[in-house]
C-alpha cells in the first residue's frame, strides 16, 4: 500500500467516529428536553416520597406539560413565526428546568448523606430533599433573573500590549457585546447601559456582534440608545452570528445610521504623537453560510493596507476566530459569544466549542484574547454564576512603562 493510500485509510478511520458523533449530535434536540423534564420530575415524586395521589398526579402532569410545552413555545417564539409571547415561555421555561435539573441532580447525594447519618426514614430523607431542591431552584431563579436584568457592573483591567507605541499608552476601549434585544423590551435597560459606557470616557467604543435576537427594525426601540454612545475616537461593530438569523444586513446599516463603524472585513487607524493602532473587525464565522452576498470573515481582507510593524486590535465575535488571528500576527483580539456559559454548569458544554470562557488569555508567542461575558443574555432571562459585564480595557505600552 502507497503512502498516500496509507493516509487515506487513516483519514476514513478517523472519519467514521466523528460522522458517528454528527449523527449523535442530531439526537440532541429530541432528547435534551426529556431529560431535564423526567429526570427532576422522577428524583422529587417518584423515589420514595409516597406523596398523596392528588399529589404525584397534579406534579407529574406539571412535568409532562412543560416537556410538550416547552418545544413547542419555544418553536413558535425562534421559528418562523417569532411570537414574542411564546418566546418568553419557552424561553423561561427552558432556563428554570435547566435550573431543576442540575441542582436536582447535584442534591441527590444529599440524601445518601442522611442515611449514613440515620436521619429519618426513607420517605422523610426523600421528601427533604424535594423540598431543599425546590428551595434553592426558587433562591437561583430569583437570583439568576435579578443578575441577568440589571445594568452590568464594569469590568476593568489593563492590558499591556509589546508593540504598543508611548503615545497609545493608557487608551480607553470599552467593549460591549451580545446584547441580545429581544422578546422581553429592554429599551429601558439598553438605555442605562449606554449612559454607564459613556461615564467612562472611553477613546474607542468596540459592539462584537449579536445585537439582538430578530430584525433590525423590529429591534430598533432596543437598539436606538446605542446612538447615545459617546467616543473621542471611535464607535466599531462588527457582526455576530444571531445577526445572520435576522438579516444581517439590516443591523449593519442600522448601525452604520447610529453613528458606529461596521468593520466588515477592514480597519480603521487610531493615531496619537506619532504612533499608530490598527483597529481592524471580521464578519462571524457563520457569515459564509448565511448566503449572504459579500458576508464572510476574512481577516486578509481586513489587515489589507495595513503597516505589518504596527499593532493590530481586532474585533471577531467568536473567541475560536483565535487561530486565525494568531497566524496574522494580531496583537488582541476582543471576543464575545460565551456568555461565560450564562446559565452555570452550562460552561462546561461551551468550552468544547470555544477556546476560551471569559476573561484575558494568551495564544501563541504575541496574541492575547480578551473574552466578554456579555452585557447582556440569550434566551432564558437568567445568569447564574456567570456575571454580565461592561468591559474597560486601557491599553499600556512597555516603552511607556520604562520610561517613567
């Protein structure tokens, strides 16, 4: 056998597990929803609690109509149809079961620890642990809705940058991302956030993407604030992949008419006593299978012109855009898209997709990755140990550094 024909072989051998798992991954919709409906519905009625009839069959109904229910609420609030109403059910309703279902789960040993100790009976240590779930399902959703709702505390750090020129050093960059307009009205909401960007005297303002859930027009009462947004230098988004569910185009001219700078795939230059920052922005990298015309992440595209000796700040929504901008040389890009897994332990899933959770992370010899966890949610109207954020990054320079 060729060596080439060795190659193939070994390429099929790998091949054949990842269809096996494409083909697992199509299951996921259909069985994730049974799970997080049966599983919390079997572990607080039906495992030695002896509930009263009336009971078990008024909390297992509750149970099967929020398993049908959910689906489809949550179908005709994302499909085609978009009803805001049933969008909100669905949505809360996908969240507070996520909820149920890890705590649950994660207080099922609770109830070995009883037995160990000889606390109770079996029906006693069964219904004790019913209630300590319910108990600490109702303190996180309450808690969980009030952090995903409030205006995100500003995040600051500073971000020393090698090729960073002294007259740059102690630029303000204030990110936001992932707003997610949506089905609940948070015009209110959007509003106090612009109006705590603009205490922050920032030189550039950076959006990377998912504006908002839905077109740009339907979404335009939300969005209008970002208007109000104030930079010395400059007001930069670029496209996240939500956008391209919801006519992409239509958020980039409504943009553009705000007042903020799509960077489609090109740059812009900050300059200052004689030093020079390349601010450069891609398309997401689901731009391409939109079928969009013109829609795509080319980071070439982006850099074209550029000097190669000055130090580029990219805007890319996903963080796995890493690889691509550490092979160009970026100097930092910022990223959104996580949410910081939103929903705790939901991080665990996001990070087999992405590279990165939250927070400021290096990646080859140069390139530093800055990951948001968004100003604001997705979907369910929830944050459970993972933060929103309004992010104040100030760019210091080393030659600066030495010499003061």
């Amino acid at each position: 056998m060729t060596e080439t024909s060795d190659r193939s072989a070994d390429s099929e051998a790998q091949g054949a597990p990842r269809s096996r798992l494409h083909r697992l991954m199509r299951y996921i919709p259909m069985i994730a929803p049974v799970l997080l409906w049966v599983v919390p519905c079997w572990i607080l009625l039906h495992t030695g609690q002896h509930w009263p009839l009336p009971v078990t069959l008024i909390g297992t109904t509750l149970f099967a109509l929020g398993l049908v229910g959910m689906p489809l609420a949550m179908v005709r609030g994302h499909g085609r149809r978009q009803q805001d109403q049933a969008a909100i059910v669905g949505d809360t309703l996908l969240g507070s079961v996520w909820i149920l279902f890890t705590w649950s789960v994660l207080l099922v040993p609770l109830r070995l620890a009883l037995t160990v100790a000889g606390v109770g009976d079996g029906q006693g240590r069964a219904r004790f642990v019913t209630w300590a779930v319910l108990g600490v399902t109702a303190v996180v959703l309450a808690w969980g809705y009030a952090e995903a709702r409030r205006v995100p505390r500003v995040r600051r750090l500073d971000v020393q940058l090698p090729r960073l020129g002294a007259g740059l050093d102690g630029t303000r960059v204030v990110l936001i991302t992932d707003t997610h307009y949506g089905p609940l009205d948070r015009a209110r909401w959007s509003a106090r956030v612009c109006e705590t960007v603009n205490t922050l005297e920032a030189d550039l303002v950076c959006h990377t993407g998912d504006i908002a859930d839905g077109t740009a027009e339907r979404r335009r009462a939300q969005a209008a604030p970002l208007g109000t947004v104030r930079a010395s230098r400059a007001r930069v988004y670029v496209t996240g992949n939500h956008e391209y569910y919801s006519e992409a185009q239509g958020w980039v001219d409504l943009m553009d008419e705000l007042g903020w700078e799509p960077l489609r795939n090109r740059h812009l230059l900050l300059e200052r006593d004689g030093d020079t920052l390349v601010i450069a922005g891609v398309d997401d990298v689901t731009a391409e299978s939109s079928g969009l015309a013109g829609h795509r992440a080319h980071l070439a595209g982006a850099l074209h012109g550029a000097d190669p000796d000055d130090p580029v700040l990219l805007l890319a929504h996903q963080p796995k855009f890493i690889d691509r901008a550490t092979a160009h040389g970026v100097d930092l890009q910022l990223s959104g898209h996580t949410h910081g897994g939103q929903i705790w332990p939901f991080h665990h899933l996001v990070r087999l997709d992405q590279p990165a959770l939250s927070g400021l992370s290096r990646h080859g010899t140069r390139t530093l990755l800055y990951t948001s966890r968004g100003t604001g949610f997705w979907g369910p109207p929830f944050r459970v140990f993972a933060p929103s954020e309004i992010t104040l990054l100030v760019l210091r320079s080393p030659q600066r550094s030495t010499s003061s």
